[in-house]
C-alpha cells in the first residue's frame, strides 16, 4: 500500500539525509554570491508545484525558468526548475531526500513538513533574514513550526469558498448563495425540485489525493467544532464534532443531494464549468478560471458551531543537503520578492500579496475576502505522520459514500490505524 511504502520511505531517509553530499557544488557553503573563484557557476535546483491553467497564456516552467534566468544572471549561477505534479508530489520529494536527485530549495504544503523536520532534512532559515526582511513578510511567523523557522511562506491564501451558478438559483426561486449547513440543504432541495436536469451540489469523492479534504471535509469538521488535534498532537478527530460532521456528509448522499456521481468525480470544478452542478466548495483561485457561468460566492458555509474554511499556507524550504546554503537564501528572498510574487499573482495564479510592500491587485470581487475573513481562515496543522492520518481517513470516507463504512466506522478506524501505526 502507498502509505506503507511512504513510512518505508521516510525510514530509509531518516538514516540516510546525513550521509548523502549537497545538491549544490562541494566547495562553496560559505559563498553568499554565486561565483567561485575558479570561475565556475555555482547550481541550485529548484523544485515547485503545478499552477498554471492548462489553457493559460504561461506553463509553470516557462514562468519559473524566466525568473531563474534572471536571478542566475544576476548572482553568476544557474538554476535549474523541476515542475513536480501534484499526483505523486510527496512519493517525488521523499524519493530525492534519499537520493542526489533531491532539491536545495523545494515547496512544501503543511502535511509534509513534521517529518521531514523530524529526520533533520530542513534547515533553519532564520538565521538568513534580516529583521527588516522579516517584517516585510506578512505571514513570516506561519513558517515557525517545531520551534524553528523551517519554511518560508509563499502562497497563503486560496481559501475554498462556497460558489453558485446564479442562473441556476434563480430558476430555483433563490436569490443568493447559501451561507450555512441548513441553507444549502434547503436551496439544493428546492434546485433539485425545480430543477432537475443538474445536480444540486458537487464534490470530488472519486478524486485520488487527500488534498480534495481541503474542500469536502474540513471546512465541515471545523463548522461542527472539530479539531484536528489537540495541544500534545493527539488526534482528535473521534469526537462528537468528527461525527456530526461527517454524518452530515453522508446524508447528503443519502438524500440524494450530492449525485451518485460524487464518488466517481474527480474533477468538481469541471462539472461546474459545464452547467452540471449547481453549486461547489472549491478555491478562490480555480473560481476565476470560470467562464461563461453566471457565479457568485460566500466565503463560508457556517457549522452549527463555527465558521471556518480551509487557507492555504504553502512554504518554501531550504535542505540540509544544499552546499551553499547563503546563495540558496537568497534566492528564497527573490522568489517570494514583490516583484517576483506580483507577476506570479497576475500572469499564474490569483493570489494576495505575502508582503508588505506588493500591492494587491486581484480580482475586485475578493477585495475584502482576505481583510475581513481571515480569522475564519484555517491552515492544517503540523503533526507527527500527517499525511498518511490524511490518506487514511480519505480512503474510509471514500468508503463511506460508496455504503462501505458508517460515519462512526471512518472515525473508529483511522484513529485506531493512526494510535498503532503513526503516533
């Protein structure tokens, strides 16, 4: 199984991440500016997700190529980009930690860092930055994590927002978008009544990666009062507010609100695209790749206890294995430099601003999204075998729409897996 082969994985690069030389050239660790003295280019390897639309104006390389030209140019080095799909994004990473073929800087989402912190793979940054440097980073404490500044934050924000085909709505005698439990269940009652060609409500139960939690799960468990985990990273998911939420995910099924096709979809915005679902979870960027759909959002689908809603807060990391570690720093300031993050921003994905001195200039409908909601914004947090909990939990929730597992089963087993297996 992938989670087995992932704790096989990690073992092997605990004992060997001391061992293996740097990714950079041997003889430069105390160089802060590129060049050697016999003259010979210094390298670094970069590696980086995938952002890009598939039908936008730029790739992910091209944009990340142009901006290491620039920075190679100007500090005599050469920077080499690897764009790393997301469906084997950690399987990718875990492999390089064992291997010569790993990066100096690499991006990393919250449910990769504990163990790679743990095995001492990650270096603490903070050294690197100036104080002035520091507070020009609006969410340079997000980074602090396991008492050390192990990451640097580069795209926080994304939050999934509730959307809705307004057309839709509108036939359906419905004038805004549902902003509760209770109002989406009654406006997707009224949809399929009204209108029954489209399904009422869409999520991705067929998706392959954990990732589709951010949208079908955890904004749910949060509105219910959940908690992840508790101060000493236990986990405490089994709990009154782990049923109720997913209880009440599993009764949309049941009512027929969410389609039989849920668990065979893995693509939710595609089907919103298309007309065929009416209303979504999905994030604030992906909403603005829609064309030719009358939408319009709520930041939150509020809980009976609460009003949360997944954000994300993506880092980038420097390795242990790096050889000169300075001009590595370097270039983490300039890739998340408000010159460097505002052409992201406007040529690859809609983002707000991660410094104080980049003006945002997004989209006018998400103005106050970020001002006014943050509060209600909520990263995942940092715990001992996050990912395989997460992989675990998804593959019984799959089981749970498909009529496999009760609501009280998923959460009975993956904490149990998790106790025996990961704690």
């Amino acid at each position: 199984m992938k989670k087995k082969r992932i704790i096989a994985l990690l073992a092997v690069a605990a004992m060997t991440v001391g061992m293996l030389a740097g990714c950079g050239s041997k003889d430069s660790d105390s160089k802060s500016s590129g060049g050697s003295d016999s003259g010979k280019k210094e390298k670094l390897t970069l590696w980086m997700p995938t952002f890009a639309s598939t039908d936008g104006e730029i790739t992910d390389q091209d944009f990340w190529d142009e901006k290491a030209k620039a920075f190679g140019e100007e500090n005599n080095c050469e920077v080499k980009v690897e764009i790393i799909p997301w469906d084997n994004y950690e399987e990718k990473y875990l492999t390089g930690t064992t291997s010569d073929d790993g990066p100096d800087i690499g991006y990393m989402y919250m449910e990769m860092f504990y163990d790679y912190i743990d095995m001492g793979a990650l270096v603490d940054v903070d050294q690197y930055f100036t104080d002035e440097e520091k507070s020009n980073y609006l969410y340079y404490d997000l980074g602090n994590l396991q008492g050390g500044q192990y990451a640097l934050p580069i795209v926080v924000g994304n939050p999934r927002i509730v959307i809705a085909n307004m057309d839709i709505l509108s036939q359906a005698g419905i004038d805004k978008v549902p902003a509760s439990w209770d109002e989406l269940v009654e406006a997707c009652k009224a949809i399929k009544e009204k209108v029954p060609d489209v399904n009422p409500f869409m999520q991705d139960w067929g998706n392959t990666h954990y990732g589709s939690l951010n949208e079908i799960y955890w904004p749910y468990f949060w509105g219910a009062g959940g908690e992840i985990v508790d101060e000493d990273g236990n986990l405490t998911i089994n709990t009154e507010a782990g049923k109720e939420a997913t209880e009440f995910l599993y009764s949309l099924k049941e009512d027929g609100i969410l389609p039989e096709s849920c668990t065979a979809n893995d693509d939710t915005l595609e089907s919103f695209k298309n007309g065929e679902s009416a209303i979504i979870l999905c994030a604030s960027s992906n909403a603005l790749k829609i064309e030719g759909i009358n939408w319009d959002f709520t930041p939150l689908l509020a809980g009976p206890k609460d009003s949360k809603t997944f954000v994300a807060a993506d880092s980038l990391v420097m390795f242990e294995k790096c050889a000169n570690k300075e001009l590595a720093a370097k270039l983490m300031k300039y890739l998340t430099s408000a010159e460097v993050m505002s052409d992201f921003h406007q040529r690859v994905s809609e983002q707000p601003p991660i410094t104080a001195d980049e003006e945002y200039t997004g989209d006018e409908r998400y103005a106050d999204l970020f001002s006014e909601y943050g509060d209600n914004f909520q990263a995942l947090p940092v715990f001992k075998g996050a990912s395989s909990m997460y992989d675990t939990l998804y593959k019984n929730l799959q089981s749970m729409m498909l009529g496999q597992m009760t609501p009280e089963q998923v959460l009975q087993d993956t904490t149990d897996y998790y106790d025996t297996n990961l704690k």
